[in-house]
C-alpha cells in the first residue's frame, strides 16, 4: 500500500512498484485516514509511509497502524527536509522499520539507485515479522537466553571505548541504549548505523536531542571523547587508528555495506584489545558478526541484543552462531550493562 498526498509522487511510486517483479501494488491513497479505512480490506503486506501528509500526519498513522493493524512501514521521506526528518525518525520509534528517500523523478541524477533501494526496501521488509507497537517505554528487560542470565560483567579488562552497530530498526534501539548513560559517561561510543547517507546528519541531530551524551558526526583525525557518541558519516567507513584517533574513509564497502560495523569493531580490537567493547543491535545480514569475534578474541566484552526484542535477529544472531558474543541481551538491558562494565560516569572512573 502506498499513502502518499502527492499524486505526482504517488504516481511515479505506483509505476515503480508495478515495474519491479517483486511487488504487486495492492493500494494507492492520498491520506493517513484512507489508509486506516483500507488496510483491513486490502491487508497490504508492507507499506510505504509519506511523512508530510494533511490531517494525520505519517508519525500518527504509523502509531496508529502499529497500534491496530500491525504491518511493516518503509517511510519515504525528504532528507534535506528537517521537520520531515525528525517526523521520520520519530516515526522509527513508534514502530517503522526504515525510511528512504523519496524519489524526485526520471531524469534526476542518482534516480535509478534510489528507486531501486526504494523498492528493494519495500520487498525486504514485507519479509520482517511485526508485532503490535507496545509504546517507547513499554518493553521491559526480561530474560534473555543462556547467555545473558550471568547476572554480572565478565572479569574483563574495564573497557576504555565502546563501538555500536545496528541496522534495520536501529535507530530506535540505539536510542534506548543511550538514553540509558549520562551526560558524563565515562567513555567515547563510535557508532555505525547503515541508513542513507543522506539521512545521516539528520539522525544524528535527532539523536542529540533525544539522550545525554553528545551527538556528532565523526570527522577524520579527531579524538573521541568521553561522553560524546561519534556517528559514521553517510557512505563512509569509521575506524579507529592504533594512535586512538577516528579515521573516516570511502575505501570500498566490506560485505555490501559502507559502513560496516566490521571494519568499526576489527580496528577497535587492533587499536584497543581487552580494552574494547562491542555491542550489536538489530539489523538485517551478518555485518558486525567477525568484528564482534575480533574483540571478543582480544579480551574486549562483546554484546548482541536477543532475540525477544530485537526487530530483525539477523547481525546479532549471525555472531552468536560465530560464538563471538560474551552475552545476549534483551535491548532495556544493554545500557545498564553498558553502564556497569564501564563504570558509568568520568567521576565514578576518576576521569578528568
């Protein structure tokens, strides 16, 4: 189902999805309100959400769908468009599964490219099962697997940085996880989350202003900081060097994916051995799963989100199997045990 007000929009994204093979178009509608009237009849099996639309805008309707009629949401969205932005990425939270840029038309440069990731998207995560949205605050930390019913950190090394990677339903994740941490916590976070490079500054500022640490986009040659959290940039590998300085590349993408979490955690176990830590989060593919087995191999405490909350198991599940995860965690748990591994803020660590 597409819901878009557009109907230029909405007519270009009808002819995309009646030309890909993969898609069938089961509707096309002008409002958040036709939508919610229809989905019971038309029971689409994914749907493409505009943002921006009159009367109840894409956040609304995705709370509402999420709520009533569960059923993954791709949101097509404007990247340079900052309201529109943070709409998306709060529509990430309430239970949308990625968003990609809206499409401007035949003729435009990089206009093959993103509408094959538009449509690549929407038969991907026709695939993802979803369940009814319990709200923001509403899943708890219950038990884990085996792996995660050691009730205290592993008798490593204090970890000195910590690397985040997360994919499909990331976004909203991350923000868990670092909505559990101070504004002072005691240790720099590198963070790789696979998005549309053009979506990147904008989901960094988003995240700024959702948690305490500080958000930015990682620049090469600086030196990461305690309590701030360094975003790799749009289409661009993050790294740490051996001197502890970020390095930002478009060296070519490891296993698909520019940039890869891989790339992150193997030079944090080069960089930092015992001393790093990793953690993987929802995502779809392996990317992360060998980095993840690099630290854990050096000695540096490695965790994935379980499988009872994450959104897609596909990259921690990947490094489970290649036994490279010191435990699994439901996601409410990962900041507390983030916090406690590294001894929450510069104060309680005698940091400067």
């Amino acid at each position: 189902m597409i819901v878009e007000d557009s109907a230029v929009v909405r007519h270009l994204l009808a002819h995309l999805v009646s030309r890909d093979p993969r898609l069938e178009l089961a509707a096309a509608v002008a409002s958040a309100e036709e939508a919610l009237a229809e989905i019971e009849r038309v029971r689409p099996d994914v749907i493409s959400m505009d943002i921006r639309l009159p009367g109840l805008d894409g956040l609304e309707a995705t709370r509402r769908i999420m709520a009533e009629h569960p059923t993954p949401i791709v949101v097509i969205a404007d990247a340079v468009e900052e309201r529109g932005l943070r709409i998306s990425m709060n529509a990430l939270r309430a239970g949308a599964l990625t968003v990609v840029e809206k499409p401007l038309g035949p003729g435009r440069e990089g206009w093959e490219a993103v509408a094959e990731a538009i449509c690549t998207q929407l038969f991907i995560m026709s695939q993802v099962p979803v369940i009814r949205q319990r709200g923001i605050g509403g899943m708890g930390a219950g038990p884990g697997r085996a792996a995660s019913a050691r009730a205290g950190v592993p008798p490593f090394s204090r970890p000195s940085m910590v690397g985040i990677a997360a994919s499909t339903g990331g976004p909203p994740a991350i923000a868990r996880v670092l909505g559990a941490l101070p504004a002072d916590f005691a240790a720099p976070i590198l963070l790789v989350q696979h998005m549309g490079a053009s979506f990147m500054e904008g989901f960094a500022a988003w995240l700024d202003g959702l948690v305490a640490p500080r958000v930015l986009i990682a620049r090469d040659g600086m030196r990461p900081q305690p309590g701030q959290v360094h975003v790799a940039p749009g289409n661009r590998h993050l790294s740490l060097t051996p001197a502890g300085l970020l390095r930002v590349t478009d060296t070519p993408p490891v296993g698909g994916q520019r940039p890869a979490a891989d790339v992150l955690f193997d030079s944090m176990a080069r960089a930092l051995g015992p001393r790093a830590m990793g953690i993987l989060l929802t995502g779809m593919g392996e990317d992360g799963a060998r980095g993840l087995v690099a630290i854990n191999s050096a000695g540096g405490i490695t965790l994935a989100e379980d499988e009872t909350t994450a959104i897609v198991y596909g990259m921690p599940a990947a490094a489970v199997r290649l036994g490279g995860v010191s435990a699994s965690l439901p996601l409410d748990g990962i900041g507390p045990r983030l916090l406690r591994a590294i001894g929450g803020t510069l104060e309680a660590t005698g940091g400067q």
